[in-house]
C-alpha cells in the first residue's frame, strides 16, 4: 500500500440542469417531503419547539445516544457534528428536493410518477387521508410519531399500492438522503477521495465533433460499434488492429481520471444506468449498471475471474463446442493478459480478510480473487465512482486506448435509434446505424455555437451491437428484429446484501473491494446452480440504502455504524429468468424479473454460512437487505466461552433455525444486481436464440451483438472476462469474414 504522495482534488462534474418538468404540484411535493422526513428525521430532545416536525425521544436517550455517536468520530468537536447529524432531516439539504426533481423527472417510468401522484393526491383529500390514514387530517399535518405510525402501516397493507409505495418511497429517500447529506461522512471519517494509492493521468481521448446543420450529418466507415463496454472495446480494437475503419459510439460521455472518484450524485448521474435508480417491475430489485466511456469496465470492481469449467460445459451441451475449446482458453488468457489480471498483487482488506479467515475456520472453499490491475497492488475502494490511479485496467485503459492507437475513430453522445438494413435477394443487409448526437455542451444545458443536437447516419459494411444487456434488446427491437427471443432469457446474478458489525473500526472502503470468494456453495442442486459469497463495494451511497428501513433513529443508528462493517454478497447462478423489454410510453429499458423460488432457497443458505463467517470472525451484529429476517445481535459472552463453542452458539443456531423457514419474499426483500446477461442469447437455431455461434444475429446479415447479453445462461462468475473472450473470438470472426466478402483493410 502506497499512502498518496500530494493533496488531491478531482475535478468537477458538471451535471446537467435539473428538469423544469413538473412532475408533481407543490401541495404534492409538501406531502412527500413530509413522508421523506418520516423516514429521516430530526432527533431531538423534549425541550424542541412544537412548530418542529421532529422524532421527539427522552433526554437522556438523546445524550447517551450523542455521546456514543462522539466516540467513534474523529472530529475535534465530535459532539456538536453528532447532534447536527441527528438534528439534520431529510429535506434540510436543498440538494434533497432537487435530486429527487431529477430522479422523478428523468429516470422514473411515468407508470411509476403516475403510481405515486395518485397516492400523494389522495393523502391530500380527506376521505382519501380517512381510507389511507385513518383521520381525515393531510399526512404532513400530522405529527411526527402518526406520520411514523401511519408510514410504517404500509408496509404490510392490505392494498398492494400502498405496499409498493412503501417500498419505493424507502428506497428512494434513503439513497438520496445518503447521497447528499452534508453530515453522515465527517460522521463515518468516509474520506472525499482515497488515502491510498496516487493519482495518475488515463489514456486521453479525442472525440469526433459534427457540426451544426438542418439535415442529418453522413459518416461512413467499415465498422460501426454501438457501446464502448468490455464487449464493444475489444471488438474495437481487434478489427482496428486488423486494418479496418472502425467507429465507436456511445450514448453516455468520457470523464478522465481527474475528474475520479466522481462525488456519490455526480457518479451515478454520470456513469451509471438511468442514474442508478434501474429496478425490477416488481420492485424487489435494483440492478446497477454503466452507461459511460469504458462501460461496466469503469466503475466495476476490478474483480477479473475466468469463466468456470461447469459453466464451459453447459454452454457447450447447448450445441456450443466452442466453449470447452482451447480457442476459448486462448481468447479468455489473451484479454487477462492485456488487463495484467493477476492474485499476486493484492493486499486482502478487512472485509476481504474477514471472509477468508471465516471461511477457514469453517473449512469453506475459499480463495483470491484475481484482479485486473496491470500487476500493480491497487488498494483502492472508491473505483465504483471512478479509479482516479488509472491503475484499474478497463477498457478506457487497454483495449479502447489500443484501438485508438489502431486509427479507430470514437464519437461520445451518440444514441443509435435504430440499425439500419439494405434489402436485397439474400434478405437484410446491415448496412449502418441512425441516431442522434448530442455535443457535451448541449446534453449540460448550455447555449453558444458549440452547442449541437444533430440526427446522424453512419453507413457501415459491419454493425456490432454492444450496448450492453439492458440496451442491446431494445436496439434490436427498434431495428424491427421480430425475433421472440430477444429480449428473453435474462438471468441477473441476484444477490442479498449482509453487514456485519464489529467492535473495532474496519474503514472497509479502503483497500480492494473485491479481492476474496467462498465457493463451498456454488453447486447446491449438482448442475451447478448456487451462490458464491463475496465482499462489495462499502461506499455510504452503494451500501447503506440496501437495508431495510424500520425507523428513523434505528436507521441513522446503523448507517453511522459503517466504519465498523464488513459488507458481503450472496452472488447467485439463477436458473429462474426474466426478460428486458421497452416501456410503453417512452420507450426505456423496463425489466421483468423475480427471483425464482429455487433460486431463493440456495440464497438462503448461503445467507446463513454468511452470518457465521461473520460470527466466527467476532461480529456483534450480523443485518441482511431482507426485511423479514430481523438482525442477529450477539448477545456479550466471555471471550474463552465464544472460542470454545463458535457456531455452535444456542442464540445463533435458534436465528438460523428461524431463517430457514423464511422464503425471502420479494416484496420483502431487496435484492441487488450488478450483472446482467443472456437477453440476446446465444444459440444453434433461431427458434431458441437471438444470434448464431459467431454472434451473428439470426436473419440478417452483418448484423452482431457482441456484449454478455449473448451468454447462454448466467456465467456464475463476474461476467467482465467472459464477456471479453467471446469479443476476441467473435471480432477475430468478423473480421475474416470482411476478408472473405473482398473489404480491403487499411495499408
């Protein structure tokens, strides 16, 4: 571990203007600033003003509460940054209101704008008060502890929507309060910027830049790529290097390592999927993932593993030899070597270590996670916003830069509408892509002669979709591809998120997050379908607002317990599956996915050999992101007593006892995803799949998708490698067919 050498800032982000839209009426936003400052509310005191909306509890509560805050922060007025941290509300930040505006305006489907209008309009009429409240009073007229009586009623209404609201509202105010509190960091000592490692300047790109015009800008070149992830960087860089013309679009914008790591607000308005906000139709999922330069690749966690033989065979009993191949192996060795992946490097964490160390008290499987980090120790936690090092070897930093070096040409801003086709006598030729490009100065809102949105065509001999598995299915579908598959087959790694809580201080976003995997229980059904358990990223804004939501105190209680974590995630094989398909009103990315009952059985016990890695390790408090599993809290033993018995523990196995017949219920339970695969899967016959062994797309001609979205089935490991290798061979595919039909290469 290198300590950094010289004070750091990143640079700003600029983001664009908050939407003007006016997607609620001021009495609206009233009622939910008052359901937002339920669920974080001031804590104070019984000498508080009656005017104050406030939780009021005992005084001496309230100090002791204080002065246990205090111990743990390191501020020289400890306890005066406490009691701003209680005192604080939700609505008390002027960013709150306006993230939400942004959220609800831009990122929120209007089913869901609809869903809660109608709540909030009823909350503010007496009979609809009466039926939702019980009182005829408006919610935000009442006083706190009803507004909290009343909330909490929600979550176990007998009305669906009530239920529903209850779920989204939770979610959403704990992750913005989280997001833009001035308080909850200095509290946890979570640092701006890491204090590991140094920063270092990225690869520097050039974008293209059209100009102004009435009439849609022509580009031509042989290859048009749509993404700028882990599949369409390599793709780019093979054909690149094999002498063609290629481009590479994408929709979302380049940051450089400067500006890393982005503040919580800025990263996920700027590098991730609407926001970070993307969930499940049935609300029990929030999926994660990038929409910027470089993809998934820029803001995943470095963690770089090779697809496992199981899977290799699965796959190749669907008809898809390949994959048992030593021209896999090939692809696969060639992307980590460019990466520098390697387990040699790392320095283990405390939550990396807790896991090990657990598992081998327990006898578990376990062992390091390779990382793609070019051979250098990189101990660095923050990379979900950004790896301000460039240490972490995404596609930004190896294959996008190799085929920039290659002559590929990258425009940013760029949102294909559809593929375009030339129809011949041998069917549908691609023969390039429509869209419309947005100049960085007009996606910020500003005006001026640089400011430009323009409807561009790039004409193209070869089109390869990879814009990721959320996106690749609907360009497709734009591009009026009728195949029933696509879409389809989406598996999503679900995951339930554990935290544990110790005694002595962790600070577990330093260091890797990463870098360690139990996989004693990968196989639970003997066709390779289980969980694998891993550590995740611990950032305040990525972690915390998974947990359930019981009480406004309880919950500022827990997320100031967060220098004292470690995090964990039951990363899970599905067989269950759902699909992606577009919104019927705007057209944006709606997925449809529960997670299977066989499914959430495995989930479970990987849930419980969690909790006694953490118990074994000396955890005192063990809380899952399922609302009907209540936290284990270990009740004080003498330490020669809990060496002697370890899990063996009467209160602990009484909590398994308990946990086992939960069904982990999706409307209580929030599970994760970070992965998405298989919506365009791959297949021998275009009756079961959406592209051919090459990544072809069933039905037309030069047409490919080249991202996971073509995985048969879920990888069961961190896709990244995986999605690569099928990118080296496919590319490599590609291009000799170019070859074949007689496109010259560059000299």
């Amino acid at each position: 571990m290198t300590d950094q050498a010289i004070p750091y800032t990143p640079l700003d982000v600029s983001l664009p203007p908050v939407s003007s839209k006016e997607v609620f009426s001021e009495l609206q936003w009233t009622t939910l600033l008052s359901i937002a400052d339920t669920v974080i509310p001031s804590i104070r005191g019984p000498t508080a003003s009656q005017s104050e909306s406030a939780k009021i509890i005992p005084q001496s509560r309230l100090n002791a509460t204080i002065e246990t805050l205090a111990r743990s922060i390191h501020d020289p007025d400890a306890v005066t940054l406490a009691m701003r941290y209680l005192e604080e509300n939700a609505s008390s930040n002027v960013q709150f209101r306006d993230t939400l505006q942004r959220l609800f305006a831009d990122y929120v489907n209007e089913q869901g704008r609809n869903g809660l209008s109608f709540i909030l309009n009823l909350l503010n009429s007496k009979a609809g008060s009466l039926i939702l409240t019980g009182s005829a009073t408006p919610f935000q007229e009442q006083p706190y502890e009803i507004r909290d009586r009343v909330f909490r009623g929600w979550e176990t209404s007998r009305l669906k929507p009530l239920r529903a609201v209850y779920r989204a509202l939770t979610g959403i105010v704990k992750r913005t309060w989280i997001t833009s509190s001035p308080t909850l960091c200095p509290v946890l000592g979570f640092p701006r910027v890491p204090v590991h490692g140094k920063p270092a300047d990225g690869f520097k790109y050039d974008f293209l830049q059209i100009p102004p015009g009435e009439e849609p800008e022509t580009i031509e070149t042989d290859v048009v790529v749509v993404g700028s992830g882990c599949g369409g960087s390599v793709a780019a860089k093979n054909l690149a290097e094999a002498g063609y013309n290629v481009m590479v679009v994408e929709k979302s914008y380049h940051y450089s390592s400067k500006h890393y790591p982005m503040n919580f607000n800025e990263g996920f308005v700027s590098m991730f999927e609407a926001a970070g906000v993307t969930g499940t139709d049935d609300g029990s999922m929030g999926i994660l993932a990038g929409s910027t330069w470089g993809g998934g690749g820029t803001i995943n966690w470095s963690a770089a593993l090779q697809t496992q033989g199981y899977v290799r065979q699965e796959w190749a009993d669907y008809g898809l030899p390949f994959f048992t191949s030593l021209e896999f192996q090939n692809s696969l060795d060639r992307v980590c070597d460019r990466m520098g992946v390697s387990a040699e490097h790392t320095t283990q964490n405390t939550p990396n270590n807790v896991l090990l160390e657990g598992a081998r008290k327990l006898g578990y499987s376990a062992k390091p996670v390779p990382q793609n980090t070019g051979g250098h120790k990189h101990y660095c936690g923050h990379c979900t916003m950004g790896c301000h090092s460039a240490e972490k070897q995404g596609p930004t930093e190896t294959f996008l830069a190799d085929a920039a070096c290659a002559g590929a040409v990258f425009i940013e801003g760029f949102n294909v509408h559809k593929v375009l086709f030339a129809h011949t006598k041998g069917g549908r030729v691609a023969s390039g892509v429509e869209g419309t490009w947005t100049s960085r100065d007009a996606y910020l809102g500003r005006s001026g002669d640089t400011s430009v949105k323009r409807k561009v065509i790039i004409k193209a001999k070869k089109v390869v979709v990879s814009c990721g598995t959320l996106q690749s299915p609907l360009l497709l579908m734009r591009s009026g591809i009728r195949n029933s598959h696509v879409g389809r087959n989406l598996h999503l790694h679900p995951v339930i998120v554990g935290g544990a809580v110790f005694d002595e201080e962790t600070r577990p976003w330093e260091g890797g997050a990463l870098t360690a995997v139990v996989n004693e229980f990968e196989d639970q059904d003997g066709h390779g379908h289980g969980v694998k358990i891993e550590c995740l990223t611990m950032l305040p804004a990525a972690f915390l607002p998974a947990f359930p939501w019981r009480d406004g105190l309880d919950y500022k209680l827990w997320a100031a317990k967060l220098s004292r974590m470690t995090g964990f995630i039951t990363l899970t094989k599905d067989r269950g599956s759902g699909r992606v398909y577009p919104d019927p009103h705007d057209g944006r990315c709606r997925v449809d996915y529960t997670v299977s009952a066989f499914d959430r059985k495995h989930i479970v016990e990987s849930l419980i050999a969690t909790a006694k890695i953490a118990y074994i390790s000396g955890a005192k408090e063990f809380h899952t992101s399922c609302r009907e599993i209540p936290p284990f809290i270990r009740a004080e033993h003498p330490a020669d007593e809990d060496e002697a018995e370890g899990i063996n523990n009467a209160a602990l196995q009484t909590w398994i006892a308990e946990v086992r017949r939960k069904t982990l219920d999706p409307e209580r339970t929030l599970f994760a995803c970070a992965h998405q695969m298989g919506s365009c899967r791959m297949g021998t016959n275009p009756r079961t799949s959406v592209v051919d062994p090459e990544c072809h797309v069933w039905g037309t001609r030069g047409l490919y998708v080249v991202d996971a979205s073509v995985f048969p089935s879920a990888s069961g490991v961190n896709p990244m490698v995986t999605n690569m290798a099928i990118a080296d061979w496919a590319s490599a595919r590609i291009a000799k067919s170019m070859e074949r039909d007689g496109l010259t290469a560059r000299l």
